[in-house]
C-alpha cells in the first residue's frame, strides 16, 4: 500500500514533521512494507517556514527580530526562487505571550521580518499568518516599515488610544511593486462581533470585561487607516495583522491551499491508497480552513480515504463525514491522557501501529 501522511502540528507538542516521522514510525512497526510519503502540513500558522523549507528548499536566512514584548527573539526567512516566505508567529506567537498581556505585544517583529524579507530582493513575500498573541491591528508591523502615527505603534493595542491619524506612505513604498501575499483561512474582519479581539481575543489571555474597550482601539486603528479594509475578509487574522498587510496592498490566499500547492498534494494523494492526517484537536472548527478539512478535501477529490490521529477527537461520526474524514482516532482515548502529553511522539507512533491493523492490507499492496 502507498500510504500518505499529511498532518498539521499537535500544538505544544509535535511539529508538523516530528507528527508525521511519529505516524510513519508506528506505521511501519505494522506493515513494514508499505510505501510511506511524508508531507507535513501547515495552514499558516506555527511551522509554515519548517514545512516549506521541507517542500521546496530554498535557503534559510537567520534574522532576529523584536518579540511581543520587546526582547529579541530568533526567527528566520525562506528564499524560494524569487519568492520569500516568513511565518508571523515566529515574531508574535502566543507561546512567546504566554497567553497573556495581548494589549501590550506588538507585531513590530513581524514587520521587521517582513523588512528582511523585502531586503533579499524577492518579487514575493508570502506572511503565514496564524497562532499569534498578539491583537494589535498589525500597527506593529506599519511602524516597522515606516507608518507614522499621532499614536504609539509598536506598543500594542493600549497605544492605539486616541489615534486619529496613521500615514502608511512610507510603509508602501518600502514594500514598492513586491507583491504581499498575507496566507490565511480566517475570514473575520478586523473589528466588531466577528472580529479579531471578540473571536480570538479570550483565547490571548484578553478578559471579557476588556474586550470591548480593546475592540474599541482597533476600531480607531481602522477609521485612520481605511474603514473599508477593515472590513474586508480576513482583516481580523492574527489579530488584526491581516488588516495592515491588505492596507499595504497583501492578497489574501488560503494558508493550507498555498502550503498544499507547494507540496504537490494533488498529485501525491492520486498515487495513494490512503491519506493521513492529524492535529492536536479535531473538531468542527477544522472545516475553517485548518489542515485535516483541507487535506481531506485533496483525498476526497482524488477518491481516495482520509482518516484523522488526533490528541482529541472532538466530533460524532456525522461531523467527521462532513469534515471528509472516514475515521478519526483519539490518542488520549487510545493511551491515555498522561501517556499522550507525556511522550506525544511514542503514542502517536503507538496509535499509528494500531490504526495499521485496521487499514493496512495484509499482502501489503
């Protein structure tokens, strides 16, 4: 059998690739015959780089860069071609905020990666967007490229207080005629029920008697930008940096369907028997563009079988059929949940082995 493993990252434990070597270890424990190919996923978010450098090569470029907070922090840019990709919660993620004080990180870094980017000379920048702490409306990043402001910029959204002015032509003319591609799945606008702070502020660390006033920023933020952008799809991503990538004139494109096109999954799921994928937990929120909707949408149109190793299944059978998803298996279900946190790659392999019993032939073809 020619089998293809296609996870996402299990959050807080596994990179994308250390999930899919755990799959193919436990796999070939099982049926050592079968034909393993390894495409490690991202949508955007935490990874993006270390899956397209797996992909498509390219030269890493180690830059450091300001991190939510202020400190530097390492984070790097891959030069594919003319093309030039970086991964914002590199600079911003959450697990440099610990969750905590998303009023006060900046996206600066980000626009200082973005800065690195533009110096290698690449006709395109593509910014991963997804997995930040931080909820400032991408002000951050415009101040690193040149926004100035009647406001603070680069100190998160308590700076934005107040703003009544934000002038982005020096912004837009270090970006020039380069094509900005922000890379996401998150559709919400910068502001309002929808947007940035309510959908993803609480899971910042941002309290709910807070999200208001915080919403209430980045409203100002956007009537001294551009209103409309603010509107637009996938303003609110990653908290807001959506917004001033689309204000400097970024495209918007699917994470997952970028990072599927750059590892040819098409293609390499018509040459498979069976797709695998994963995350860390599989719910009905992975049919908004997350990586085990987006892969088994691949695997449905080349009429092949999808199922789904998880840290956590969270749907009925019925929502895994929607989600395109044959079966899904629950490593805490399956080993526990100390056994799952504890050694994430040994029970992954471990479930994998197990799941071989069911899907793997016997005669190995």
């Amino acid at each position: 059998m020619r089998i293809l493993v296609a996870p996402d990252k299990f959050a807080g434990t596994l990179t994308a690739v250390e999930a899919a070597d755990a799959v193919a270890a436990g796999w070939r424990r099982r049926s050592p015959d079968d034909e393993l190919d390894l495409a490690p996923m991202s949508d955007g978010g935490p990874g993006f780089v270390d899956v397209l450098h797996a992909a498509l090569g390219g030269e890493l470029l180690a830059v450091t860069v300001s991190g939510p907070f202020g400190g530097p922090v390492p984070a790097s840019v891959l030069l594919a071609g003319d093309t030039a990709y970086v991964e914002s919660a590199q600079a911003c993620g959450i697990h440099l905020t610990g969750a905590e004080g998303a009023d006060l990180a900046t996206t600066l870094g980000v626009g200082e990666l973005v800065a690195a980017a533009l110096d290698t000379g690449a006709r395109t920048v593509v910014v991963g967007l997804g997995g930040s702490g931080t909820n400032d409306g991408g002000a951050g990043l415009l101040a690193a490229l040149g926004a100035t402001s009647d406001a603070r910029l680069d100190v998160g959204a308590a700076g934005l207080d107040g703003i009544r002015e934000v002038d982005l032509t020096a912004a837009r003319a270090r970006v020039g005629d380069v094509r900005l591609v922000a890379a996401s799945d998150v559709d919400n606008p910068l502001t309002g029920l929808f947007g940035a702070t309510k959908v993803f502020g609480p899971q910042k660390g941002l309290a709910e008697d807070a999200l208001m006033t915080v919403d209430g920023w980045l409203e100002q933020l956007a009537v001294a930008v551009d209103r409309r952008t603010a509107l637009e799809k996938g303003a609110g991503a990653a908290g807001g940096l959506g917004f001033a990538l689309l204000a400097l004139g970024a495209t918007r494109e699917p994470g997952i369907g970028l990072v599927a096109d750059a590892v040819r999954l098409d293609e390499r799921a018509r040459a498979a028997d069976l797709v695998i994928t994963g995350e860390g937990a599989f719910d009905y929120s992975s049919r908004a563009g997350k990586v085990p909707y987006g892969v088994a949408s691949v695997a449905g149109e080349a009429l092949r079988p999808c199922i789904a190793l998880a840290g956590r299944v969270l749907v009925g059978a019925r929502e895994m059929r929607a989600l395109g998803v044959e079966s899904a298996y629950s490593l805490v279900d399956m080993v526990g949940e100390e056994r799952a946190l504890g050694d994430p790659a040994g029970a992954l392999a471990d479930v994998a082995e197990r799941v071989a019993r069911t899907w793997s032939r016997p005669d190995g073809r």
